[in-house]
C-alpha cells in the first residue's frame, strides 16, 4: 500500500471549502484543489526533515541580536 495521497479533485475542494464556510466558485476550485495538493506535498517533504539538532527560531534571532549589539559596542 502506497503512502501517497490521491490529488484533490476540484469538485473535493469545493465541498471541503463549503463545510469550511468559504463556498468556491465553480471556476476557482481546479486552482484552490492545485493549490492545496502543492501545499500538501510541501508539508509532506517538511515532515520528513530531521530538526533534532536545530534550535528554535526564537534562539537563532536571539543569538543574532547578542552579535549585533557586542559588535556595536566594541565600535563606541
């Protein structure tokens, strides 16, 4: 058995939009379900990245705030 999802058919992204309460035109659900299959694969290859050794984004731009402000300091 394959992981891999069937792409959203275009009358399926109309009625996830319709129980979302967002109601498609009939001419925007071939984009809206092209558009949600690229998201899709998007997250599928993000969930497969090994973050273990990475630390959070609040860290790295915390990090980044220190070097800025020693380095201006060691300039006055």
């Amino acid at each position: 058995m394959s992981d891999v999802e069937p792409p959203l058919t275009p009358p399926e992204a109309a009625r996830w939009a319709a129980r979302s309460g967002l109601p498609l035109a009939g001419d925007r659900t071939q984009v809206v379900a092209a558009t949600a299959d690229h998201i899709h694969s998007v997250v599928s290859v993000l969930r497969e990245l090994d973050f273990a050794d990475t630390p959070p984004a609040a860290h790295r731009a915390a990090e980044e705030t220190r070097v800025v402000e020693a380095a201006r300091d060691a300039a006055v």
